[in-house]
C-alpha cells in the first residue's frame, strides 16, 4: 500500500496505515466490512466440511481480527490517527501470522 510505514525487528513487523489510508478504509471500506467478515467465515464454515481443524482456526482468525480492524479503523478516524498492524517477522507474506491491529499516533503515523 502505497504511503504505509513498515517497522521490522528481527521478531516482528509492524506495518503503519497512514491518516489518509484510515479515512479511505473509514469512508469506502468500513460499511461493507462486516459483510465481507461474514462471507469470509462462510468460506472458512465450508472449509469444515472438506478440511476439518484448519477451517476452525481460519473461522476464529477472521472473526478475531476482521471485527478489531473495523474497530481500530473507526477509533482511528476518531482520533485522527493511524492504525499499526503488527506481524511476526517472516519472509513468507503467504503465512502472515497478525499479532496485534492497533491505534497509533507514534512517530511513524503520519498523512501521507
């Protein structure tokens, strides 16, 4: 994403959407969200039936982080501040394990 911050250690990576960013997920993204939550679930729910375990961990993964990013998107626009998303470290963007989705207005929030 064009104008994002992206901070990593040797553990985790922390990826920054800017101010503007927030205001696009808010006004273009934020209303549809929680539809596109429920059909991601339903395709995970589907899972279970060909799958078995991994469709749980995938139902849980979307639920569990898909509502905090609706969150830290609204809070952020409140607040006119950025949201970080935080990952373990890995060269693999195929196996993106989230740690944390938060609001930041660190240094590295900026209006890009």
């Amino acid at each position: 994403m064009s104008g994002t911050v992206t901070d990593c250690g040797y553990v985790t990576c922390s990826y920054y959407l800017t101010r503007s960013q927030v205001r696009w997920l808010y006004k273009n993204i934020n209303a549809s969200l929680g539809a596109g939550i429920g059909i991601s679930a339903a395709i995970c729910g589907a899972m279970a039936v060909i799958g078995g375990p991994l469709a749980i961990a995938c139902v849980a993964y979307v639920a569990i982080w898909g509502g905090r990013l609706m969150d830290a998107v609204n809070q952020a626009k409140e607040r006119n501040a950025c949201v970080r998303i935080r990952t373990v470290a890995n060269d693999n963007f195929e196996t993106l394990v989230i740690t944390g989705i938060y609001v930041d207005n660190s240094g590295f929030c900026h209006d890009s």
